[in-house]
C-alpha cells in the first residue's frame, strides 16, 4: 500500500479548521435566535451543522483512505456559501475574513488533486469512484 500523500493530509487538517467557521455561525445563530426555531430560522442552524458534520466526516473518509469526494464537496459548498456571503455583503472580516474562505477552497483544491484521488482508488482496491 502506498503511504498516504502530503496533500491528502493537508486537505484533511484544513478540513478540520474548516469545520470552526460554519460550527462558529451556527453557534451564534442559536444564541440571536434565543433556542426559538420558528418558521426557517432551523435553517441557520441545520445548515452549519451539516457542513461541520461533513467537513469532520470527509477527513477523517480522507485519511483513512476510503473518500474523498465527502470532504470536497462539504469544502466547495463552504467555499461557494461564503464566496456568496461576501459577494452580495462585503468583505466585512479583513483578513480573518479572506482566511475563511481560502481555507475551504484550497481544502476542496487538496481534496481533488489526481494524487490524492488515486491513492484513495488504490486504497479501495482500484476503484475510481471517491
């Protein structure tokens, strides 16, 4: 078996620091509602907590060898979701702000390279799928 690559590890631990932005939103989300989940305001909190879910779940898919796609996809849904965000808001974070959303972005950039997705289609005995 081939020894896991860099990218991989990388596009994995930036998962993990991926996961505290959405985690952060959701947490404040709650808090301003008050724990009152009326009408879709459920939506502020399920959301993030899906993308946390996802991010976690994806890494560790990732370093075990077993995905790659989950943490990709759960990155790029991040990546667009705050690219959205600052494009109709505004760059309202400074440099914090830039950060949240390089972050995802070069973790689905990792988490698709042809490296990482063939050693992932070596460590599932040849099969292309993520």
């Amino acid at each position: 078996m081939p020894s896991i690559p860099v990218p991989a590890i990388a596009a994995a631990v930036l998962g993990v620091l991926s996961a505290f932005v959405p985690a952060v939103f959701a947490l404040a989300a709650f808090a301003l509602t008050g724990g009152d989940l009326d009408d879709n305001v459920w939506l502020l909190i399920a959301v993030p907590i899906v993308l946390v879910l996802g991010l976690l779940t994806g890494a560790v898919l990732l370093l075990t060898g077993r995905s790659w796609w989950v943490l990709a996809a759960s990155a790029g849904a991040l990546s667009a979701l705050l690219f959205y965000g600052y494009a109709s808001g505004g760059w309202g974070g400074g440099p914090f702000g830039v950060l949240t959303l390089v972050i995802p972005l070069l973790t689905t950039v990792l988490a698709v390279l042809p490296r990482v997705r063939d050693w992932v289609a070596a460590r599932r005995g040849g099969r292309t799928t993520g």
